[in-house]
C-alpha cells in the first residue's frame, strides 16, 4: 500500500510539473492599456496687451525695471471639455523674438513637452481631457534660461476640466 500511494504521488507530481505552457502555474496575466495621452489643438491669435493689474504685485518680489511677465489665468480655473483654454500673457520691460526682441515663452501642460511663442497674443489650447491640468509659463531670455526676477517670470497654475 505504501508503494501504490508513493508512486501516486510521484506520478502526480510529474503530471502536475509537465505542460509546454509556461503560464500553466501563474496566475491570471491581465494587459492594462496606458492611459489616454492627451493631445492638445494650439491656435494662436493675435490679441492687444491687457492692462497690468498692479494688484498682482502685492507682496511680490520684483525689480520694476526688469523684464516682467503676467499670466492672465486664475489659479483653479474651471473649464467644459469643449472650451480652450485661453494663454493670455503681458509682458513688461521685453519684446519677443517674433517682435523684434530677444526673449521667448515657454509653456508646458502637466510637465509634457515644452511649446514656444515668439511673439504677442494669445494662445487656445483645446481638446482636453477631464480632470486636473498644470500649466506652467515662464518668460525665457537670451542665454536660454528663465528670466528671473524675484517671484515673477515662472508662473504656475492649476485648471479643472469637466465634462
């Protein structure tokens, strides 16, 4: 009797470990698509300056006689799928290159590949995706780095996009 269940045994352990499946002992494979990549239309327009809301600088620090940069989106904006997403800027003490001056303006959305405008107006951004979005705007000079000046130049803010 211990023989027949020795060899049971080893008979099952052959069967169990014998297969040309590799995936016979794992468990269940699941494929998880990426999640949809957002692909952005840009439309460019021309547009006048918009007048400095001074009420921005409060509490800023800032050189007035350097190149200073005003991005007219509000932190938390909320916006329809269906509607752009307006990049209106002004720029104080510098010209783009597209102007005839030597400066450029780099914009990201949710830290994907950078886009530039080289000259005044105002940039439409559509076909979002729902949910939130980062837009980052910096005003880029000569050498190719930020222009710094005190807390201006970088600017960041935050959208929700609804259905």
């Amino acid at each position: 009797m211990r023989t027949i269940l020795i060899l049971m045994m080893a008979v099952l352990a052959c069967a169990g470990c014998s297969g040309n499946n590799e995936n016979a002992h794992t468990t269940a494979t699941t494929v998880v698509p990426a999640p949809p990549r957002q692909v952005l239309r840009a439309e460019f327009r021309e547009a006048s300056p918009r007048p400095i809301d001074r009420d921005v600088l409060q509490g800023r620090k800032y050189d007035a006689e350097k190149p200073m940069l005003f991005f007219h989106v509000p932190n938390g904006q909320k916006l329809r799928a269906d509607q752009p997403l307006v990049i209106d800027f002004t720029l104080v003490n510098a010209k783009l290159k597209g102007n005839g001056g030597e400066y450029r303006l780099r914009y990201m959305v949710d830290d994907d590949d950078m886009q530039w405008i080289d000259r005044e107006g105002q940039v439409w951004l559509w076909d979002w995706l729902p949910g939130k979005h980062t837009i980052r705007v910096e005003l880029i000079g000569p050498d190719g780095w930020p222009a710094r000046n005190g807390d201006l130049n970088v600017e960041t803010r935050e959208i929700v996009i609804v259905k």
